[in-house]
C-alpha cells in the first residue's frame, strides 16, 4: 500500500498541491499488474484520484484549501483498550517514506496524515481473511500524540475514530462482495 501512498505524493508522477487535505479514501486488494492511474479529476476546488498496482487499488477525493486550517495545539491522551496514536517521529517518518510535501504533517501540531491512518487500519486493525477493502471518511484532524478510541461496538463492519465525543475519522470494511 506504501508505494501507491509514495505515488499519490510524488512531485514528478501527478504534481498535486501541497494545500490538499483527503477528506475520503478507499483501499482494496484488486490491483493491477503495472502502475496505472484510472483517473485524476479536477473539479472547483476538489482533486479526485483513483490508480492501482500490484499492491491494490487507491481512490482519493482531495481538498485544496483556500485559507488555512485552524487546528487545536495541544493533543487528547487517553488510552484504552482499542487505541491508534501515532508520535510526531513516526508521521515524520511516513511524510518522509512517501515524500508528502504538505507543511501540516511537518510542523507544529503535527497533523497526522490521513493515508498513515487508512495504512495502520488496513495492516493493524483489520481480518484480511473477510475484508479486502476499506474506506475511510476524514471529520477533523488527528494530531501527533493524539489517542484516538476505534470503536466498532455500534456497527458491524464500521470503525469510529473517537477523541472524546469527537469523531475524528469513519472507516467502513468491506469483503469481496462489497459488503459487511
């Protein structure tokens, strides 16, 4: 999944700004022999992305901002059972491993990028013998530190990402019929 995230941020392959945030994303394992990018649109200030290889297929709907974000500073640490954090060495790591541009992962407060989120569900959180894919819905920005709650009580085959009362991210799983 890395070397489509690599391919999504790389400045000679599509050579999209660097003030996008993914507001929604969808991985599965259907991939294709060679790189290949099915789709890149552009609409108003809306960037939609679709391309696959051999590790999978990867859409992505793409905000260009036109102001900055406003953002809180200060990260929420509360551990429990089902928890996902990430410190502010490993999102420098993955902007690194993937050659992400976007000055929000890369300073102060660290926002943790939206494709490390969906690369940690699918590799740490999910059945592979039942899902083959998985997408994923950005409500507010997780910061480095942050400890976010994965709740899947309410309903089957969706995941909450909580902060307190917070829903910071949805992810829905889906098995090889699209469905869960």
């Amino acid at each position: 999944m890395r070397d489509l995230l690599a391919l999504l941020t790389d400045e000679t392959t599509l050579n999209l700004p660097t003030n996008c945030v993914i507001t929604k994303a969808y991985f599965d394992t259907q991939g294709t022999a060679n790189t290949v990018f099915h789709d890149v649109e552009y609409r108003n200030n809306r960037i939609f992305v679709c391309m696959s290889n051999t590790s999978g297929t990867l859409w992505v709907d793409l905000l260009q901002l036109t102001r900055p974000l406003q953002i809180r500073q200060i990260p929420k640490v509360n551990e429990g059972d089902k928890t996902l954090a990430f410190t502010k060495d490993e999102i420098i790591q993955f902007v690194e491993d993937v050659n992400d541009r976007n000055r929000i992962h890369r300073e102060a407060p660290y926002i943790v990028p939206g494709l490390l989120i969906l690369e940690h569900l699918w590799n740490h959180m999910i059945n592979h013998n039942t899902t083959v894919g998985v997408s994923i819905r950005f409500l507010s920005p997780m910061l480095a530190d942050d400890c976010v709650n994965i709740d899947n009580r309410r309903k089957m085959g969706v995941l909450d990402g909580l902060l307190d009362d917070m829903v910071l991210f949805k992810a829905r799983l889906y098995d090889e019929h699209k469905t869960m």
